[in-house]
C-alpha cells in the first residue's frame, strides 16, 4: 500500500526516520531516569479504575 491509498482524513501519515535508530541503546536523561524508577519503587503506579461501558 503506497501513501496515495491510504485514507487520510482518518489515518495520518506517519513517516519514522531510520537516522533515530542511534539512540535507542542510549540513556539521554541518566538522572531523570533514575528518579523516576526511584518513585516507581518506592510509591508504585496510580491505581486504574476498571470502566466497562458497552
């Protein structure tokens, strides 16, 4: 499927440039991250209402 079959007005073209595969083994933010896990760790995730609508 090429870019001109697609829909458009309700999928968006979406186009991932390969030259951003460079950071995927690195930590950008080392002590934002370490922060974060630090609070996950100690505090946990938000508990999450369960909604069932049908």
């Amino acid at each position: 499927m090429n870019t001109n079959e697609i829909n458009t007005r309700r999928k968006p073209i979406v186009l991932i440039d390969k030259s951003l595969d460079f950071f995927n083994d690195k930590i950008l933010f080392p002590k934002k991250v370490e922060k974060a896990n630090k609070m996950l760790r100690e505090i946990g995730l938000p508990k999450m209402k369960k909604s069932i609508s049908k």
